[in-house]
C-alpha cells in the first residue's frame, strides 16, 4: 500500500447548491482511487459559462497488486 498526490480541477455545475459539493467532489474524487485525504485549495468563476472551476487537491489510498504493478486507475 502507498500514497498518491494529485491536484485536480472540477468543474462546479452552476445548478448544485452548496449544500451537495461535498458529496460532488467526493463522487468525482472516487473514480480516482481511495480518498484518505482533500482539500479545496481555490475555486475560480468563469462568468461567461457561468460556471466555477474547483481546484483540489488530494491524497489517495493505492494499493498495489502484486500481478499488475500499481493501482492501475492512478498509473
């Protein structure tokens, strides 16, 4: 098992309250890998698309397999 860093942008949908970006970002984190853990480090606004843009970054679980290398999802 190790640790993977990477900085992400999101794009915040215009109709999802505030109330639901945690979870948001959680469902977009987890097609990456384990989540151990997040921050938001900037939120952009785009004002022509009406729009932000959600900058994250993030420590993911990677748990080797001995038969592939590295969690694939990440490598």
């Amino acid at each position: 098992m190790k640790l993977e860093f990477l900085e992400l942008n999101l794009e915040w949908p215009a109709e999802l309250n505030l109330l639901c970006l945690k979870n948001f970002i959680l469902s977009k984190l987890m097609v990456h890998g384990e989540p151990l853990r997040w921050a938001i480090t900037s939120i952009t606004n785009h004002s022509k698309k009406k729009n932000q843009i959600i900058s994250v970054e993030v420590v993911f679980i990677v748990i080797e397999d001995k038969s592939k290398g590295t969690n694939p999802v990440l490598n």
